[in-house]
C-alpha cells in the first residue's frame, strides 16, 4: 500500500500533468467523462514511477502540452483520450 504522502504527491502531478495537457479532471468527472475509479487508476500508475523528480522538471519546463512525455506511466492513458 502506497503512504498518504506518495498518493499526495502522485495526484498532484497528475493534476499538474492534466492541467498541462488542457483538461480539467474535476470537470471531466462532473461532466460524467471520467469517473473517480478512472482517476484512482490513473493516480496508482504515476505512483509506480521511478523518478518523479523528472516528471516535475518535465512540468515545470511545459505548462502547456499535447501529449504526456514518453517516460509517462500514463502515456497513452486516460488523460490523452478525454475530449
């Protein structure tokens, strides 16, 4: 089981990531287009990255997106398929 503060860590790069990529998760939720299972899967699979620390650099240096990085656990995930 993952510790609260790597489940925290881990949502806030997803978010940061979806934001990056032009989505808004909690709409996308409200909307009915992504459910909060999805978002759980999503946030696990970050959580099983190696180094994190590359994906906040990646961030940091990208604050707008088409695409997740290649070294994304969640490359050609859920957040690329949310209209």
């Amino acid at each position: 089981m993952q510790s609260t503060s790597t489940l925290k860590r881990h949502a806030q790069l997803v978010d940061r990531m979806a934001n990056s990529l032009g989505v808004d998760l909690e709409q996308k939720i409200m909307e009915g287009q992504m459910t909060f299972d999805t978002l759980g899967d999503v946030v696990l699979a970050c959580t099983g990255c190696v180094n994190p620390e590359t994906c906040e650099k990646w961030l940091q240096q990208n604050k707008t997106a088409t695409a997740t990085p290649d070294f994304c656990r969640n490359t050609d995930g859920h957040l690329e398929k949310l209209p």
